[in-house]
C-alpha cells in the first residue's frame, strides 16, 4: 500500500539532511581513507621501510576501533555497531584469502575502514540509497587501494572486478543473514549482556561459514580467475569493455533508483521497492559473472582454433619441407649405392682384414638399413594421414634396426578419408600386429614382414604377412595363446575388442606356405 504525502518544506529539508548525511558524508570519508593511504604509502616508500606499513596499519585499525566504541557508547545499539564490523571485516577477509593481488597490512587496515564507512552509511539504508551505490562504493575503493599498491591496473582488472564481486556478494550475504536471524534472535533475549553475546556468537559463527566458503571458492576456482585475468592481459580491449561496461551498469542502477526516489517524493508516494531494487541489483551481478564466463570460454575457443590452424600450417609446411628434402636424397640413392659398392669393391681387394671386417659388420648394415628405410619412407608419401605415416614409419624403422627385412606395398593413393573406423584404432590394431609378427621374426635367421596397404571406392585392405617358424605353424596361432611368455600373444585379443566395435570390419588370419597372414577389410560405409 502507498500513501500520499503532501511535499512540504520541512520533507524537502530532511531530504536534503539525508542527501548530505548518506550520500556526501561517506563519499568524504572514503575520500579521506583514501587519501591517507596514498600519504602514508608515500611517506613509506621514501623512509624505504616496510615496518612502516605494518605499524601504519596497526595505528589505522586502533584508530578505527576506538571510533566504532564511540559510535556503539553513542547510540547504545549493539547490533549495528556488531554488524557493521562484521561486514567490513567478511569483504576484507574475502579480499585477503583471495590474494589475487598482494597487499600491505596498510592496504587491509584502510580497506577495512573503507568497508567499515560504507557499512555504516549504505547497508542500512537501502530505501535511500539503493544497493547498487553500495556496490559502486566498494568497487571504487578497491579500484583506488589497487591503484595505489600496484600504479598501473591494465592486466589486473579482471582480477580487481572478481575480488569486488565476491566481496560485494558475500556483504550481502552477511548483511542479510544478520538482519533475519543474528538481530531477531538478539531481540528475544531481555538482558542487554547476554542478547549481545547472543549476536557475537551466532555472528562469529556466520563469519566463519563465510570464510570458509571464500576458501572454497579459491580451492576450485582459484586457477579459473588466473585464466581470465590472463585472458584480460591477452585482449585488453575486452579487458577495458567489460569493466567499463560494469562500472556503467552500477551508475545507471543507482540513477535509477534515484530516479524513483524523485519520482516518489513529486507524486507523494511513501513506499520504495526497496527488495525489488536490491534483487535486480544482485541478479545484474550474477549476469556479468555468467557474461564473463562466456566471453571466457569464446575466447578460449579461439585461441585453440588459431593454436589448432597455428599447427597445422606449421606441420604441413614441415611436412612439405620434409617431402622435398626426401625426393632430393631419393634422387641420389642409386648414386649412394654404387658408390657402397665401388667402395666395398676396394675394400675386400685390400690386404687390411681389420678393414674388410669393419666394413662387413658395420658399414654394410648400416647403409642396407638406412637405404631401405629411405625407401619405406618414399613409400609411405601415398598416405595422406600424418599420424599413419608417423606410425608406419616407426615400426618399419624399428624392425630394420632389429635386422627384419621389410617389403612394404601400398596403393598409389591411400586415402584415411575413405576409411569407415578411427585412425587411432587403425594404428592400435597395426600397432599390435605388427609387434607380434617383429616378435616373431626376429627369431628367425631370415625373417621377413610384408605389408600390404590397398584401397579402392569399396573396401580398404590391410595385411601383414611375417615369417614363421614350422613349430610355430604346427602348434598354430590363437588370441590369447603365445609360447613367448606372460603379457605376450595378446595382441588378436586387442584387435579382436577393438574391431567388436565395428561392422563394417572383417579379418581373417591363415597360414600361407611359410608365413602367417592376418588380412583386415574395411567396406566402405555409403554416406547418410
């Protein structure tokens, strides 16, 4: 319900008393924290002790003390001498457990003060002032502590603007949990003693709650605001945007309700929306943490994408590089072999057996196994998968370093788009046949591997084919079984579970005169 009340002059001169007592008063005031702590940082800097600081904000919170027992020996209210030191001290302890930006002990104490005025002159009066000049206060002193301590705040504003947030939240947490259970509570005990160690009490025990969840915060999410100020640092325009667009958003909440206000007093109406005005307040906040967090993730998305197309220029022009300088040394080969084989002529017509011996047991292996993986890698350009051929490359290279001759056959393109499963299960499936036929082979005094890689618009065949010995192909080969030991002859197991999957895949294992077979066929899926 709504009165009309007639504007007199005496409700113009009281308006006037509040405007000055709410709104310039505090402002003064914080100016003048403020503006000490400027004074004193100054004064400590050019002593170059930092005791000073210490012993300066040892004095600040004294000082600031012995005017809240005045105030409480004042007014006689416990309560609101208690819960202004309350909130003041919750936002400082918010502000010290995140430590997103180191602070003096002069910083926390003047911090304190400044919590302390805007508690005093804009938490309890809400129907005035509104929330949102509350908030505006607290991000101002912030904004100034920090630009004292640190001079230049680009790269640091997302770090300011989360502190200020959780600091102006948990304040009204604080506020409104001590103004519906700590001060009702107080008011059912008659004695003055106990009703005020009534209120410490349950007051001690809700800052410790609170506390407790900043500590939370900081465990999880500490990392998070250490990635979005550095976003901050990466995108300062957004940096900019986003706290000048915040700051922006408080003026225009606080003209608003004092818009409303004025509105109220010309038109003779006697009740302020005040819980309306303060909800919408709070919800704008909490929507600029969830706006941050988008352009966080957007941003996030966009650095990978550019990281993603960073590797793959770099990775194609490497692989480009690479491309060339194997064609030029493809181009020399045959000229490599024929001068092996002059020099090996000489070689074994000299009388130094210690050189023939030499050459025989180190040169010629050496070359054979170099020349062939040469081969095997000019071969492998067919395959259009850098992770295939990466693959490949390395389980040929590993068995010719163990002595096992390769034959490798491929089509003259082969292509892992036209493939109906996942590369990464074509390379574990390869991976574990080709370990097994290694395993096997290098047992023997000639083993051979022969791999097979065909495709065309139906079907993609992949075969390895490996030596074996004649007890091995009586016994026979079955998944799961091996006659090498524990943790070995797994490997049709593991290919077995990951073709389960699929049902487009085929594979079929037989003994071909003195070699052992596993054929894989992928059919080709029609698309959707």
């Amino acid at each position: 319900m709504t009165d009309s009340i007639h504007i007199t002059e005496e409700r113009i001169h009281l308006l006037l008393q509040d405007v000055l007592g709410n709104i310039i008063k505090p402002v003064l005031i914080l100016v003048a924290l403020l503006a000490l702590l400027f004074i004193l940082d100054f004064i400590g800097d050019k002593i170059k002790r930092r005791s000073f600081h210490v012993f300066a904000g040892i004095a600040v919170l004294c000082a600031g003390a012995g005017l809240a027992g005045l105030e409480w020996y004042s007014t006689m209210q416990g309560s609101i001498i208690i819960s202004e030191l309350t909130l003041a001290l919750v936002m400082t302890a918010v502000v010290f457990i995140l430590n997103l930006i180191k602070l003096s002990a002069l910083d926390y104490a003047v911090m304190f003060a400044c919590f302390a005025c805007i508690s005093r002159f804009s938490w309890f009066n809400f129907s005035f002032l509104g929330i949102s000049l509350t908030f505006l206060l607290i991000f101002f002193t912030l904004l100034t502590i920090y630009k004292i301590r640190i001079k230049r705040l680009n790269g640091q504003l997302f770090h300011i603007w989360l502190t200020f947030i959780l600091a102006a939240l948990e304040g009204y947490i604080i506020y409104t949990l001590f103004d519906i259970i700590v001060r009702p509570l107080g008011y059912t005990i008659n004695s003055g003693t106990e009703k005020l160690l009534v209120w410490s009490a349950v007051t001690l025990i809700l800052v410790a709650l609170n506390i407790t969840l900043i500590y939370l915060i900081k465990r999880f999410f500490g990392k998070y605001f250490n990635e979005i100020n550095q976003m901050g640092k990466a995108y300062p325009k957004i940096e900019r945007f986003f706290i000048y667009n915040s700051a922006g958003i408080l003026v225009l909440m606080t003209l608003l309700h004092f818009g409303y206000f004025g509105y109220a007093v010309l038109n003779g109406i006697d009740h302020m929306p005040t819980g309306a005005f303060t909800m919408f307040s709070v919800f704008v906040l909490v929507i600029q943490l969830s706006f941050l967090i988008m352009i966080f993730k957007i941003t996030c998305l966009k650095d990978n994408l550019q990281s993603k197309d960073l590797e793959s220029k770099s990775l194609a022009a490497y692989m480009s590089n690479l491309e060339k300088n194997m064609d030029d040394i493809r181009n020399i080969k045959h000229d490599i072999k024929n001068i092996f084989l002059t020099m090996g002529r000489f070689v074994e017509q000299s009388e130094n057996v210690d050189m023939q011996a030499f050459y025989r047991e180190k040169i010629t292996p050496f070359a054979s196994g170099e020349i062939a993986k040469n081969d095997m890698h000019g071969k492998l350009a067919a395959i259009d998968s850098e992770p295939l051929k990466a693959f490949l490359y390395y389980k040929i290279s590993q068995a010719v370093q163990r002595g096992i001759a390769i034959d490798l056959d491929l089509s003259p393109l082969f292509s892992a788009s036209r493939l109906s499963i996942e590369v990464i299960d074509i390379v574990r499936i390869l991976g574990a046949l080709l370990d097994n036929a290694i395993e096997e082979s290098v047992s023997l005094p000639h083993g051979v591997i022969a791999i097979k890689l065909s495709q065309n618009d139906e079907l993609t065949s992949l075969m390895i084919k490996n030596s074996v010995s004649p007890e091995r192909k009586a016994v026979g080969i079955k998944a799961g079984v091996s006659s090498k030991g524990g943790g070995r002859g797994k490997g049709l197991m593991i290919v077995k579970g990951i073709l389960g999957k699929y049902d487009c895949v085929t594979l079929n294992s037989y003994f071909q005169d003195d070699c052992f077979a596993q054929n894989i066929v992928i059919y080709r899926l029609a698309p959707n």
